[in-house]
C-alpha cells in the first residue's frame, strides 16, 4: 500500500486546496512549513483512522507519528504490523 500516496493526495486536496505541492518532501514538517496546524492534525488523524482502519491512541500523537509524510507512512506501516515497501528508512529499532 502507498501510504505516502494516499496521505499527499489528503494533504494536497484539504490543506493546500489542489496546489501545486511540488516543494513537499516526505520529510517536510507539516507543522514548522504552516501547511498544517494543531487543528489539521485532528483532522488528519481522523483520515488515516478512516481510511487505514486503525486506531490512533492519545499517547502516539506527537511529531514523531505525524508530522512529515514519512513519518505519518512508517506510523502506519507499524500499526499496521507490516513494513511498507514505500517509506524509505523505515526500519527502526523498538
């Protein structure tokens, strides 16, 4: 599954309103680039629960889970039990 993928498209149609999101690279701070604020990441958490089927627990949410495309995609890739082949450097210790 392209996790990054699916969360771009989300970002760019809700956060960006269909701009060009040329300049946003997995690794970009959704918060420290002001393309998302405290109240977007509600609104984010709410779509990968939605569309993942997972269950985002108040303890993970930090920037480490959520703030950058790649750090969203290796969240899921964890929650999920499985790697995705789509996130670059996924493999972390833990």
């Amino acid at each position: 599954m392209d996790y990054i993928g699916a969360i771009r498209a989300f970002i760019v149609e809700n956060f960006l309103f269909g701009e060009d999101a040329a300049w946003l690279e997995e690794e970009t701070s959704f918060l420290e680039s002001g393309v998302i604020d405290s109240t977007g990441i509600l609104e984010v958490i709410t779509f990968i629960e939605e569309t993942f089927g997972i269950h985002v627990e108040d303890d993970e949410i930090v920037p480490e889970n959520l703030d950058s495309l790649k750090n969203l995609a290796a969240f899921l890739a964890r929650k999920n039990g499985r790697p995705d082949r789509n996130v670059a450097g996924q493999q972390q210790a833990g």
